[in-house]
C-alpha cells in the first residue's frame, strides 16, 4: 500500500467530524452491540460481526482495546465489557483525534450521551445539530391547533436553534418522503389541512406537504441544513433519495443556506454533481466510511471526489452508538484520503503542496468556513 | 497480480451454481455461436467476439480446446466444431468444478440439456428452478376462465414445484413491468379481471396485476424466490429494474420466503443495501461475470460487497445456451473474489483463516442454507 | 504506472474527437477563465481551480506554456494572457493530435471559432455538428404560424444539414426535458397545439411535445444523432437523463439512425447496456474525461467499457471555449485507455495485436464508420 506524507500529514491531522451521534451510555451485552453494528436488524444465524464492518471492528477496534488485531467477536466483546463502557469509549473518541464534534441529538431510542458528555470524554469541543422532524413531532405530541401549526412550530424551531452551541439543523425527509416532492414551498392553507390530517391520525412526521413546509422553515432559519441522502435502513425507499431529486428544490432556494448532503452511497457522483454546479451544495460520505472498513473507503472517497470542488468535501462519521464507528469513521477517512492523494503525487498528477491541502481543508478547513464555530461558541 | 492462499483456496473450492440454464445440444455453426454470445443480436459488421466476452472467450476458453490463449475467432470455431459440442461442453462444465448446479428450465427458445443432463456432462448434482412465467403462461395456453386463473395458476405452480428436484422458483417480472409495481397483494375481482384480458389478448404474461400476484404465490408456496435484477437483454428497461423498487414488497413479505437477487448490475451497490437491511434477501452477479470477463469481475464484486453481510453473497454463473459461460462465470467468480480477498489479506485488513471463510461461505456454503438441497433430494 | 507499448501506441494516434465545440476567440481575463472552467457559476471564495479539472490544467496544461507542472493559477493566467489567446489555443489543438473535430455550433453565448477556424489552427479537418433545439429556436424567432411549425422546422434542419460538411444532428432534449417522455412520434394536431403555446410564450424550446417532435425529425434525416446525456450544468435534472429512459424510443427507432449517446457519466453503465443491446447506440465519455483528469479517465472508462462492443466506443472531448479542455479530454482518453489496455495485456487478460486494435478502434476509426467523412466532405 502506498504510504508518504500525505498519510503522515492525515494521520496526524485534527478533524472536524461535522455530523454524529451520541454514544450508548451503559454497558452492552452481545445482542445490544450486535444491533447497533448494523443498519439491518440481527437475525438468526447471521452475526453482524460477518459484515464489512464488523470484519473492520475485530481488525481496527481490537488494538485499542490490548488486543490482537482480527481477534474473534467472542473476545472482543469479553474485553470490551472487562474495561467497561466508559473506558472503551474513551480510548475509541480519543483515537479519533477529533477536536469538533458536531452532534445530531435528534434520534435517541436509547439514551445516548449528550453533546457535552461526549466533548468532554473526547476532550473536544462539541455543538449541536437540531433535528427539524423531532422539533416538529414535540409540537404535535404537546397539541396544537391545525392553523397554529406552522406558527408554533417556526417558534419551536426558532427556539431551539437559540440554545448555546446549535451550529445547525437536520432534517430525515429522505426517511419520510424521499426527495421527489413538489419543490415549492406549500401555502398557509395547505400547511392547515395538512397538519389537520397529520395531527388527527398521529404518528411521524411523513406527509408530504408538511416535510416541504419543514424544509423551507429551514430556508428561513439561515443556519446550514444537514441531509440526510442515500444510504440509511430499511426505512429508505433508496431509488427515493438519490439528491439530485433536489435540484429544483435547490433552484428555488440558491442564495439561502448551505446544504450539506451526508452519506450520499451510493448517490456519491450524484451528490457530487450537485456540489459542483450549486454554490450552496456540500457532501461527505459518512456512514459509509465505517461500514465499509478502511479497504473501500478510498474507492468511495475517489467517485465523490471525481468532479466534486475541494472546498466541498466535508469529514463525518455519521457515528451513531457506538465509539468504535467513530473511531472507524476518522481512520477510514484518513486512510482513504490519504491513499487516494498520495497516489497522485506519486503519480505527479497532483503537487505535495496542493495535497496537503485538499487533505486539511476536508479534514476540517471546510467545515469551520460553513458553520463558523467560533461565532457559535 | 497479487495471488496466495485465497486464490489457491478458491481455485480449487467445488462451487454451487445457485442459477443458471442448460446448454444448447446441438452444433452451432458462427452466427449461431454468435447470436448467443450477447445479449443483443448480431449485428452485421460487428462480431460479437469483439466485445469484453468474447475476448475473455479467446483468452479462457481457447486452452480448453487445446488453442493457445487469444486463439482467433474463426480458429475458436473451428476447432470447437472439430470436437464436436458434447466435448466441448463436457471439458467446459468440467473445468467449472462445479458440484451443485441449479437450473432454470423455463425459457428454451432452443432445445436445452435438462438438469439431468448438464448434471451427468458436468459429473454434478443438479436441481431445478421453476420459472412462475412460463408456468402461467402454460395456463393461459390450456385454456382457463378468467375466475378460475388463480386457482389454476397455484395448482400448476403446487404441481410444478412438487417434481423431484425442484429446489426454488424463479420470477422474471423484471422483463415484464419493472419493479415500480404496486406491492400490495392484488383481491380476487383484479386478479379475474385482469386475467380476462391477458387472456383475451394472448402474449406472454406482462400485466401488472397478474405480475404481482405470481410474485404473491411465490410468497405462498414457501420456497426461495429467484428474481431477475437488472442487467438483461433488450426487453429490460434497465431504470425500472433496481431492485430497491422493491423495498415496500420486501417489507410485506418480510418474514415468509428467501429473495434472491440475481444479476443485480449496474445496481450491485443498491442491491448490497437490500442485504443489509432485509434478512431474507441475498445477491449474486451472475450474467455479469462472464459478461466482464476475469478483467472486471473483482471491481463489481468489490463494489456488490461494499456493505453486504458475508453470509448474503450467491455463486452464480447464469450462463445460457454456451458451455463457454459456465466456465467464464466460475472463472471470472474465482478470480475476482480470490482477488479482491487477497489483497485485504495482504494489506492485513482481513485474517486469512476469515478471507478462507468467506470464500467458501460465497462459492457453497450459503447456498446449501437456502436451499437445503439435501431436503430437497 | 504501467506503462508499455498501449501507451506508445495511443500516444501517437491521431485522434477523431467526434464531439467538441470552438474556442474563445478573445483573450480571457480571470474571471472569464474561470467562468469557462466550471459547469457551475463561479463562486465568491472557491476558486474553479480548486476542482479536479483546475488541477488537472494545472499540471497538464502549465507545460505548453513552458511553465512548470502544477504552477499556480495567477502565474498560469499570467503566461498565458502574455502569450496571447491564439497562441495557446494554438499549442492546446495540436498538442491534442487531432485528424478530425466534429464542431457542436449550437450554442455560442460568447463568440467562438467557427469550424473552420478550429480546423486551420489545428492543422486539422473540421466537420459541423447541428443542433436542433437551436434550429427550432430560429424558426419561432423569424416568426412561423403554429400549424407551419412542423413543416417550416423540417425544411429549416434539411436545409441545415444540406450545407458543406455537415455530419451529423444533435439533441440537448437532456436539459429541455429530459428523456422520460412518452417515445411515440406526435400526431401532427399535437405538434401544431404545443408550437401554440410556445410560440406564444417565447423562451427556449422546453416541451415535451416538441422535443419529442424534434427527435423524431431527427430520425427522419437519415443522419447520426448526437444525444447529450448525464452530466451538464445546473439546467440538468441528473435522474432524469439516465439515457436508459430512452430505451422505447430506441426500440420504435431501431434500424434508423446511429444514435451518439455524448458523456454518459455518471450513467457509464447503463449507456453500455443500451450500446450492447441496441445495434444503432454508441457512447462516449467526452466532458467527463477532462473534468475528472487523467488521475480518474482510465476508472470511468473501465466501468464504461464493462460490457461495450468495442466498436462502440468512441471519442470526445466535448471541450467548450477553453482550448485547455481539448488537450486535456485527449490527454485523459489517450492515458485512461492505455492504461486500461496496457493493465489488461500485462495480466494476459488480452493480447497486444488485440488492444491495439482496439485502441484504433476507439480513437477514430468508429468514428470514420458511423460518420462516413470522406462521404461528407
């Protein structure tokens, strides 16, 4: 494997990770792991360590944890509850060499540690990224008015971004709708009937109107949008979030706010057409990075990099759970990187200088320029 | 190239073809050799033997007749015409090592070995697929009232797949409608009533109803369920192929029958993501691999196991017609994956006693949990 | 790198670049420059050097202008303002080993070489290339009454391609609509309806009836046709130009005319379907070669040439105003393939006489084939 400076200069580098999750914070036993391993759920008589990324846990994780590398899930597991959570989570944050953490504190089916928690065991700096649908599905859950729909939730919203340390908001439309929605933003009355139908029948936020109204509330707040694209569980209609069904929605909404298309696999070219002909348009490949482990990371990386303007790379983990996929996000991150521009240089396709580059503004130069952190703090 | 145990482990594994169709009996003069050598038709002015197979047949098969490798086409020709098909196919299935072989017996537009006779020219066990098409299409053809289709309908298919040896059933609405159907199982009126007029019309079985409810007996008889994905000939609409249209069917009828995507490309990533998330769904690149050739069978394998869970990948070769492809599908299987496993060894992202595992999970192993084929004997 | 006699060979070649357009006749400020370099907008703090092409013109382009590799952008503007425009737009043609230029003259929102011009100063022979949409565009601007339309846009495109070395007709129905449209040639009352409206209300030729009018005109003409596909500029609805949504089109017009599918990326694949299932489709994957760089042809060219009839391919460079693109598209075709080739012959996937072959194939003589210059001459 080709190796040089640009690895010494990414393996050595300080990331911004602009998108994650908390982690667990009690103990797991192996069923508990097991489901947070996949985007699937377990099933009988296939371990999710028989996976990309488990094959990736046993090979990357085990080390951190004393030990060998490619250890059986078995002893990994024996280990990891031998240190004890809070011990493992330590050492996987701290060698993910992150000093910004960017938290989605939206999804949390099981208790997860907050942002502050999760700066402070990374000894990191940490802000946050409001889920837009949860901040709707409160408003529903505390009643409201059909007409008093759209008003009450913009003041929700509005509120919510005010809190110290929010750089950001989300929105899981791709969960919901997909992305081929009329693109134009919904009038009053149809916001009305819409809430009308949604607050009588309840559950998720999923109809369709209302997901557009969410997604230009999210124009009118002026603070960068997360988007959820591509790939994610069994809840994605896949064929449904490829983001280039955004394109009209991203006419109409130029000179707004920077969008940011996480994940993107296998949408990757697609996004990154989109990063290349609208001003406001970033993506990273989160989530995919663990998943896939360090030995596919690069070639996902080289497709999302094929047209995509450098400024317009950003670095997450999507991490959700576990410390381990944080730590796996910042390697196969660096790794790929690394390997992808190394070979250029090597190549002489592509000057040291200007690798060097590419590698620090993705790692983190990127993401400071979008969310401006220090005017957050 | 990099080669090792892997390579060595695979080169000599004995495979379970999960699907593919018998070889054309008698002789094939050029333009018969030619016409089943692609996936269009010949064409006047372009050989089919200048395409990325024909060239991996002069590279692989020619040694195979006692030719040097890149013998001309004509050569090729002549010589297998000098050995006569049965030997040539003889040395061709033989050389596949192949102990399991599970044969679509439904489209023979040209006299086919049955299962029986690809399992004695190839020293093998073979099992059969029944195509649900073909079976409907044998209803229409005896004469039904539209009211009685679906009780006709299941009682041939119930016939069908009650003859020894019968191991799946294998739908291919791909060629039909395309996946973007309704995923609703249809009621009785729609059913009579569409049949009225397929029944009325003629023609092959392409209406959406009666589509979907094949694909709903399917669900009923319990068996696993092959579906054509992707890649095909002419008849294909590729964009309506991806297989992640059928994510809301695969919710319905999560929990009752095996789905076996076959084929998959260009969509080998979308169907990856199926097997990550749906316990019941598995994938294969056959029709690919000879298709490619050896030249590109690691890339697509790499990208199909991005994220697929290593007990989800099927060996198939799906060669039709021509004993070249059975032999090119098990090659170009061999290669690839003995490739793409290697170097992950050699990079130590991957313990060779786990790349050995996989190896032999993918070319049998996962095969014989589907299709228990010794129940089925 | 591998390198060896593949690359000596397409080093050498004298390309036919089957698709292009002129060059800026003036000379070009930063700003201008930049404006060319990207198929977005510029953008106030990213620099369109700061992309995979920028880079790539940075290291392939520097040289002819007797700069160092990789020099930085204000020194190369610097150089090149001081040699002058035609200066380098003359080193960039010849450096590109052109025989032949098939020149788009469609679309000139700043002034450019016209055919001849480009020919002279490459010291080659330039063929012309018309663009319907442009043509249907003149006629609604001379003013035509609706139920002429159909007639006077026919005589106007025979008249067109009547005139001294035209080609071949090109169709951006790509950025106008896109290719889901219904495939069946409109009734005449449907054209002169939709000329109705639009004749009415101005503005570019965008409907569905007219396009589909257009293209069926296009078939009626007996020549090649070019057809945008995948990537553009923002006008572009990526998903909704996976050229595999032409496939009812081309099976109505099957045994017509040649039908160029232009770029293709990030659809590579699907565009080798239909080249591999439909006698009258070819592709390239011009555009792409010089935004991607020489670090990123030989992967797209790989996935295109998966399945495609090696007479299938061919080139372009589809270079638009900057002459940098003209010697980056050949630069990229010339070391993608050979690399390619080179990779392939070296593992004995493919025998030398063979990729040479081939090579030829794909630099010019499909080209001669469907285009018949020396008939158009």
């Amino acid at each position: 494997m080709t190796t040089g400076p640009v690895h010494e200069a990414l393996a050595g580098a300080r990331l911004v990770d602009h998108h994650c999750h908390g982690v667990v914070t009690g103990d797991l036993d192996r069923p508990a792991f097991e489901s947070l391993l996949t985007e699937g759920a377990p099933w009988p008589g296939i371990s999710p360590f028989d996976t990309p990324v488990g094959i990736a846990v046993r090979r990357h994780c085990a080390p951190l944890l004393d030990l060998p590398r490619h250890a059986p899930a078995d002893v990994y597991l024996a280990r990891r509850a031998e240190l004890g959570a809070p011990e493992a989570t330590r050492r996987f944050l701290a060698a993910t060499g992150t000093d910004v953490f960017c938290v989605d504190t939206g999804y949390t089916p099981v208790p997860l540690t907050s942002p502050g928690q999760l700066a402070e065991t990374a000894n990191a700096t940490a802000y946050e990224v409001v889920r837009l649908e949860s901040v709707a599905e409160a408003v529903a859950s505390a009643g409201v008015e059909p007409d008093a729909y759209a008003e009450t939730f913009r003041a929700a919203v509005e509120e919510a971004v005010r809190q110290p340390g929010v750089v950001a908001v989300k929105s899981v439309a791709a969960y919901r709708t997909g992305f081929d929605l009329d693109p134009v933003r919904p009038s009053d009355p149809e916001v009305t009937e819409a809430a009308r139908h949604w607050l009588a029948d309840g559950g998720r936020l999923a109809d369709p109107v209302l997901v557009r109204h969410l997604l230009w509330t999210a124009v009118d707040l002026g603070l960068p949008l997360q988007l959820h694209t591509g790939f994610g569980d069994a809840d994605i209609r896949l064929h449904r979030v490829d983001p280039t069904h955004l394109t009209d929605w991203l006419h109409l909404t130029a000179g707004t706010i920077p969008v940011l298309l996480l994940h993107c696999w296998p949408y990757q070219r697609q996004a990154a057409y989109l990063t290349a002909v609208f001003e406001q348009v970033y993506l990273d490949v989160g989530l995919t990075l663990h998943h896939v482990g360090p030995a596919r990371a690069r070639a996902i990386l080289a497709e999302a990099l094929e047209i995509t303007p450098f400024r317009k790379l950003l670095y997450s983990s999507d991490a959700y759970g576990l410390a381990e996929f944080h730590h796996l996000g910042a390697l196969s991150f660096r790794q790929g990187l690394a390997g992808l521009l190394q070979e250029r240089v090597d190549a002489d396709e592509l000057s040291l200088p200007d690798a060097l580059r590419i590698a620090a503004w993705a790692g983190g130069d990127n993401a400071h320029l979008v969310y401006r952190f220090s005017a957050a703090s």
